[in-house]
C-alpha cells in the first residue's frame, strides 16, 4: 500500500528537526491557510521557539534551507514569523498519484489489522415505530461501521433492542384489560397461539395509551409491575406474548433499516442477558464494588478530577430490580467475550453522555472489559425550521418513515423543476427519487459536527446545487458520463501541470488520511467536508481544462486517468457515507 502523501512529508520534516535538534513531534505539516503560498505548511519553529531560545523565523530558516535539497518539494519558502510553506514537486504528486491508482483501497491504511469493534446504535424500543431521533443513529452509526471496516477492523453492528422492562409489562397488562380471555393469560393453555393478537398498527397506538394510564392512575401502574416481574420471572404465556409482540414489532423495524440501507450482524436486546443479571449484580456486591444505599446497590465512580458531579451508578432498586444502566454493564460484558474485541462504539445521544460516562468508569471498578477501549459517540438533534426538536405539524414526534418519505417526495418534485431523470420511465424515476431524497438526509445528518444539531430543511437538503448529498451524487453521475464518452480513449500517467489539476490530486491524495481522522474522531462529517471540497476542486478544474477534446494525447490521457481517480475517491467517499450513487440523474 502506498505511504499517504502526509506521513512522506511529515517523515522528511523529522528528520530535519532531529537534525537541527529540534523537537520531533513538532515535525508536522497541514493544508496551507493559505493555498497560494504552498500546498503544505509546517508550523513547528513557532512551537519550538521558547525550548530553543532563538526567535521562530530563524528556526524556520534553518527548516526551509535543510528542506530545499528534497526533490519532493518544488519550493520551500518562509512566511510571517515562522511558517514554513511547502510546494510539492510535479514529480512528487505524479508519483503519489500513481501509486494511488494501483491500490485498490485507495491509500486507506490497515489500521484496525483485524482487530473487532463493536458499534452498538438504532437502539429500537419494542413496540414503539422508529422516529426522527432514531435516524443520526442509524445513520452515523452505518458509516462509521463502514470507515472501520475500511480501515481494517472486523465490525460487528447490534442494534440493542430495548425489549425487556416496563413497556413491556404495560403492554401485556393492557392487552389483558382489553382481552382477558386470550390464552396467554391462562396457565393451562400451552401451546400458545404463533400470530400477535394485535395489529402493528394497534400495537403503535396501545403503548401510548398503556404509559399514559400507568401514569395517570396507580392501579394501572401496579398492574404494569406485576406483569413485568412475571415476565421476568419466566411465565410461559408472558413470554410468548413478549415474542409475538417482539417479532411484530421488529418486522416494521427492518424494513425501516432496510430502506436507510443500515446492516446489523446482530438484533440483540436487554432480553439477550436477562440471566446475567443477577449474578452479576450478586459479584459485585459480593466484591465490594457496589455498596448499599438506602436499601439499592450502587457503585460510586465519582473522580477527584471531575469538573461537575457525577453521582453513583444505580445498579438495582431497592425490591432488586434492575435498571438499564445494570442491562448496559452486562451487555458490554458479554461483548468483551467476543474473539479478538478491541472497541465498543455506542452512538447515542449526546444527552445520554452522564450515562456512559457512569457505565464505563463502573465497568473498568468490576474487572468488566479490561483492554477495550470504551466510547460513547454521541450526537445532538434534528431540528425543524424553528431551531427546535423537529416535530410533525400536530407537534407529535415524527415518525422515520414519515421524514424520509417527506424527503423523496420532495425529490421527486425537484427532479421535475430541473429535469433531473426526464429521460427515465416512471419505475426509474422513482428509484431514483428514492435514492436521491434519502441521501440527501444522510449527507444533511453526517455533514458537520455530530455533537451539534442541525436543521431538516427538505427543500434546501433535496438541491442540486451547494453542500448537498444530490450534488454529490450528481458530481458522481457526470464523471460516469464523462468516462463512458471517453469510450476507448487511452488513459495515461496522471501528472499535474497546471494549478486546477494540482488542486484536485492534493485532494485525493488526502483521501486515506481522511478517513483515518474521521474515523479516529467517530466524525463522518470530516468525510463528507473532503467529498465535497473535492468535488468542488474537480468542477473548477473541469471548467478550466479541456478533458475529450484536449488535442495533446498525453494531456488527454492524463486527465482522463484523474478523472478515473476522481470518480474512485468520490463513489468511495459516498459508500462510507451510506450514500447510493445512481447509474443516471
């Protein structure tokens, strides 16, 4: 695999500094500010300035001078008070460029070298439709599936159910309010019925009403309870009621991950180690690691350094029953098992954060996981046009499908302005309304900082035009035009010439170091800032230079062959996004 053009220039640049004595970790380059000055920069004599006690832009002198003699750089200039901007040779970028081609991973180191990650997101409630809050989940949680197993980590995706606990006990007090005479709450029934006796529809309306009246009137709740602690205790009818009601539930579920094009090698649920529980609580007590409070176990992981209060984990009430954080401890020691785990990734909400941060310090006072790198990579909200938690117009939660079905909908009707697919049948047409409407809430969801919020604009996420998943996707579709115009046109060496074309193999050049930070930082958005910057750089570029009709061979040939990579990075770009790219627009 070729070395990235960073780690080649950051190589030369410690040797340098270990030459002048300076210190090596400082021997690091980035995009210039300042595209004009260079390709690079290197800011390292401004930091080393105070150790060595000499003024920056000498240190940076001594840099520059030591760098002139490297063909990798075409110019090594100072700058300001010590930058050092760096202009890489034709030479240079050919080269790295060639060994691009060749490799088909496109310059993605093997970083994970087999090694498991487990990525726990979708986090779906039994019973209860998929909505909006679900959506950054699945979505952030697919692709960084996706850029880990680029990078050489085995994934394993769970979804983790939430199908154990209360809701379910209020379910099935509710369905036996409604029909006591189902056999699932007679002991002499067996062998109990295969089918729910409930809609999906009836059963998205039942566990609504059912909170609400467990809320409102005690007796109800009582009931909600006593269901729940059978269940748990194993009643045969309770629980083939759970799994009519599961797999009815789950059914709907899949298609919605289906459509979102979201994989999972596992539907595990808190249901999966209920039997774990308790003797997981007996150990921890047993060793000293939760201690009683007022009748509940907790475990204290409170630390000296702590900026705000972090109280104790809850690990079981007082009458002994558990809680998710309690359901968390014992799945992750179950994922600690597998063969060869080195991560477990959660992506949850940020405002779960407190949460995380009481099950991982809890997990490593018990001995659970020890050598796993623990995250929780969490997200902020999708928002409506107001700036708040985006809702239906009744002001009700909006449920998944009704977002995404909004979201093609609306791509349809802008294909339509702008011609985009005329030339397509109606079943096409309308594949393709799918794939470009779902995109392009993907791209609005991974662009950005995941800790932050961001707006469901349908209208302005749909747009051909801007930083949008259909201009991508666009981007893609004209590149594939363009290549199969070229039909057997010879496609040679790619060496840059003139700046546009330099531009845009710096681009991709900085494509395998891209999905190493993005992945590193759990930051789709890194990737999608690049795809797009890219994109960018290529439109400029093709406007510029003339690609078919170039009367130079060689020049021809050489455009061609960065077209090729081009359209490589971008597609590959896009499938770590989650994104489909569309045969035609």
């Amino acid at each position: 695999m070729p070395v990235s053009l960073a780690s080649l220039v950051d190589t030369r640049l410690a040797a340098v500094f270990d030459a002048l004595g300076l210190p090596v970790h400082l021997a690091r380059s980035q995009p210039s500010d300042r595209p004009e000055l260079g390709d690079l920069q290197c800011n390292g004599a401004l930091a080393a300035a105070r150790e060595a006690r000499r003024p920056p832009r000498a240190i940076a002198e001594d840099i520059a001078s030591a760098l002139r003699a490297d063909d990798l750089f075409a110019d090594v200039a100072v700058a300001g008070p010590g930058f050092v901007n760096l202009t890489l040779s034709r030479r240079a970028l050919a080269g790295c460029a060639a060994a691009m081609v060749e490799d088909d991973a496109l310059g993605v180191p093997d970083d994970g070298a087999g090694r498991l990650v487990v990525l726990d997101f979708g986090g779906p409630n039994v019973a209860k439709p998929l909505h909006v809050g679900h959506l950054r989940s699945l979505v952030l949680g697919e692709s960084l599936r996706r850029m880990h197993a680029a990078l050489g980590w085995r994934t394993h995706g769970d979804a983790h159910l939430g199908d154990w606990g209360l809701q379910m006990g209020m379910l099935s007090a509710a369905i036996r309010r409604r029909s006591p005479e189902l056999a699932y709450f007679r002991s002499d029934a067996e062998p109990f019925p295969a089918n729910p006796p409930v809609t999906l529809a009836e059963l998205e309306r039942l566990y609504p009403e059912a909170a609400a009246a467990c809320r409102a009137d005690p007796q109800r709740m009582a009931e909600a309870r006593a269901d729940t602690a059978a269940l748990q205790a194993g009643d045969p009818g309770l629980l083939a009621l759970w799994r009519a009601l599961r797999e009815l539930s789950l059914a709907a579920q899949l298609r919605d991950f289906d459509q979102l094009g979201v994989v999972f090698d596992s539907l595990d649920g808190e249901s999966d180690v209920r039997d774990a529980i308790a003797p997981l609580v007996a150990r921890l007590e047993a060793e000293g690691v939760a201690r009683r409070s007022e009748g509940a176990l907790v475990v204290d992981v409170a630390s000296p350094d702590d900026g705000a209060d972090v109280p104790p984990l809850l690990l079981a009430k007082s009458d002994g029953a558990a809680l998710y954080a309690t359901t968390d401890l014992a799945t992750l020691e179950a994922r600690a098992d597998m063969p060869g785990v080195a991560r477990v990734v959660y992506v949850v909400d940020q405002r779960q954060a407190l949460h995380f941060t009481q099950v991982f310090r809890a997990a490593a006072k018990a001995g659970i996981a020890p050598g796993v790198e623990l995250v929780h990579a969490g997200f902020g909200t999708v928002n409506g046009p107001d700036g708040k938690a985006y809702r239906t117009r009744a002001g009700g939660v909006a449920r998944l499908t009704d977002l995404l079905d909004e979201a093609v909908a609306r791509a349809e009707d802008r294909m339509k302005e702008t011609g985009h697919g005329a030339d397509l049948d109606a079943g096409s047409r309308a594949v393709l309304a799918r794939r470009v409407g779902i995109g392009a809430v993907k791209f609005a969801d991974l662009s950005g900082d995941r800790l932050s919020g961001y707006v469901f604009d349908v209208d302005r996420l749909v747009a051909f035009e801007g930083r949008t998943g259909p201009y991508l996707q666009y981007a893609c579709v004209r590149l594939r035009s363009l290549l199969i115009k070229a039909g057997d046109a010879a496609i040679g060496p790619i060496d840059p010439v003139v700046p546009s074309e330099r531009a845009v193999v710096l681009a991709c050049l900085a494509f395998g170091d891209t999905v190493v930070s993005a992945c590193r930082q759990y930051q789709p958005g890194i990737l999608a800032d690049h795809a797009f910057d890219l994109a960018q750089r290529f439109s400029r570029f093709y406007a510029e230079c003339a690609v078919l009709s170039e009367p130079d061979a060689e020049v021809r040939a050489s455009r061609l062959g960065l077209c090729v990579l081009v359209r490589r990075v971008l597609e590959k770009s896009l499938w770590l996004l989650g994104i489909d790219v569309p045969e035609r627009m």
